[in-house]
C-alpha cells in the first residue's frame, strides 16, 4: 500500500471514529446558520447540516464550547465542540500530527476554521483543517488568537 493510500485510509478511519465519537458528546444540537468566514452568513453549513451533505469545504466561526480529550487512535487529532451564532455546534477534530496544537485554546474562545465537513445527527464534524502533504486536498486551517495553525 502506498504512503499516499495509508495517509487517505488513516484519515477516512479518523472521520469515522470522529463522528462515532461526536455523536456521544452531551452539547445540544440546534439546526442553525452555520457560518462562511468570507460572507459572515451560516448558509453553506446550515444548507449542509439540513440535507445531511458530507465531503464539502467549508469556512466557519463560532465559541469553542466543549473541549474534548485528544483522539490517539490512528492519527492523533485534537477534538472541540464550537457552537456557531445560531446555535448549531460543530466537532472541530484537527489533525496535530500534520499541523501545530491549538495549545492555548479554552473554552470561550472564538475561532475561525476552514476544512472539509461531514454531516453527523450532531451538527457535523469538520476535518481536514491542515495542510495536505501529498497536495492533492485544498488545505485548511484554524484561526485563534491571531495565530493560524494548519
């Protein structure tokens, strides 16, 4: 199997784990207006969460809720729950093997992310919010602080 394909299977197995793991999480849901950092307006993720749409890229801002315990299995990736304006929340679960920590986060903080959503009975989980490092996915990332980690 090659580097690339492992890298592709790791993250897929991540997703799903991510979403088994979301879906335990005790932080109500609201179907709301999801956010796009550039228009300020929570369509594209509200649109996604109502027509249950996986595997799009997303831009969003909410207040970082709940902190969750990092997920070891696999690739590692730190886990939180941000609530976006209108209510809904969303599993931000970002890959620390292939980007920098958050380190500094706390609950209460606001944040900005870009990456590729995933729909979950939750609100949905966005990954991807690091760099590919094979190049062939569009890159996210996440804003806090004035600090940009992807």
């Amino acid at each position: 199997m090659t580097g690339m394909r492992k890298v592709l299977l790791t993250a897929v197995a991540v997703a799903v784990l991510a979403l088994f793991a979301y879906a335990r999480h005790d932080v109500a849901s609201v179907p709301a207006e999801p956010a796009s950092v550039a228009n300020g307006n929570d369509s594209v993720l509200t649109n996604a969460f109502d027509k249950q749409i996986s595997n799009i890229q997303v831009e969003g801002q909410g207040t970082v809720v709940r902190i969750l315990p990092d997920d070891n299995s696999g690739g590692r990736h730190q886990r939180f729950i941000v609530r976006l304006r209108a209510g809904q929340t969303i599993l931000v679960a970002h890959n620390i093997d292939l980007a920098a920590r958050v380190s500094s986060l706390q609950e209460g903080d606001n944040v900005t992310f870009a990456g590729e959503y995933e729909w979950s009975p939750k609100g949905g989980v966005v990954h991807w919010t690091h760099r590919d490092p094979a190049g062939r996915h569009k890159a996210g990332w996440i804003r806090h602080n004035g600090q940009s980690f992807q």
